[in-house]
C-alpha cells in the first residue's frame, strides 16, 4: 500500500483514482495539518480476498509544529466504505476521538496513569477491570453524578454498589 501512495502527496488535488482532503487545527499552542488520499481502485491489491468488504484504501499524513519543532507522520488504513477522503477523515477523527476520550476518563476517575502494577498479567487484568468498572457506572443512571463520583458513592454505599453491579 506504501508504494501504491508513493508520490501521490506532490498532488494535493482529487483525481479520477484518489480523493483527496485536507483539515487544519490550530489548538493548544499546535499547528497540525492532516491530508488524505483515498482511492477504491483496489483491483491490484493481491490481499483483497483477505479483507471481506473491502471498499477502499487511505493514506494520511499528519503534519505538526508545536514549539517550532517539526514532526511528520503517515498511516494507513483498509475501509469498507467508498473512495471519499471528506467521510474517511471524519471517520478517523472520530475514532481517535473516542478513544482519546476513554483514555481521559479512565485516567482522571482512576488514575490509571499512576498505576505502578508490574508483575505477571496484573496490568492488564487491572486495565481490565477499570473498564469493565467505567462501563458499568456509565449504564448506571439514577446518580446524576461524574464517573469519579460515582465510583466514590459506589465505595462507600453498599446499596448503590448493588444498583451498579446488577443494574437494579
């Protein structure tokens, strides 16, 4: 797929094979500039009957300065969906959104950054358990409360901790 994308990013246009779209954020003291290409000519991909569904293929470089200093970077990625760079790009975001988002909550309500666990599987069965936790304090609704402060109320009545646990 690198080679496929190998001096498509001289062109910063949509042609009859790849789309094209480009975004800017300027935030937090960060200028970023994100491309992408997306084509669905996928006839010469010889994993194509690997991937059930497949429906196109995308490049984004991602471009950053922050403090003067430069960094690029370039991913790839297989959809399902048809050649639309606009789609994709909100599609991306979106995902990395979300993902962003769990992390902030699992490390703000559980101070999962500060997490010193180390030995055999106990990291990931902790990070296990932290999700499975935020997941059940998302479902639980009769707390009009933030996740941390749910989780508290969960410590200290046994009460809620049953509405928690088995959704009463």
């Amino acid at each position: 797929m690198t080679l496929y994308f190998e001096g498509v990013e001289e062109s910063q246009a949509s042609t009859d094979t790849i789309d094209y779209y480009r975004s800017f954020d300027k935030d937090h003291g960060r200028l970023e500039t994100r491309e992408y290409w997306v084509s669905d000519e996928i006839d010469w991909l010889p994993q194509k009957q690997e991937w059930k569904g497949i429906g196109s293929l995308c490049m984004m470089r991602t471009q950053r300065e922050i403090d003067g200093k430069r960094s690029s970077e370039k991913l790839y990625y297989i959809s399902s969906c048809k050649a639309d760079a606009q789609r994709m790009a909100s599609a991306i975001r979106g995902h990395w959104g979300i993902e962003n988002s769990l992390h902030w909550v699992l490390d703000i309500a559980f101070r999962e950054d500060e997490c010193r666990k180390r030995k055999e599987n106990s990291a990931q069965n902790f990070s296990l358990m932290r999700r499975i936790t935020l997941n059940l304090l998302k479902q639980e609704s009769s707390c009009k409360r933030s996740i941390a402060g749910k989780r508290l109320l969960a410590g200290w009545d046994t009460g809620y901790l049953e509405k928690v646990l088995f959704n009463v």
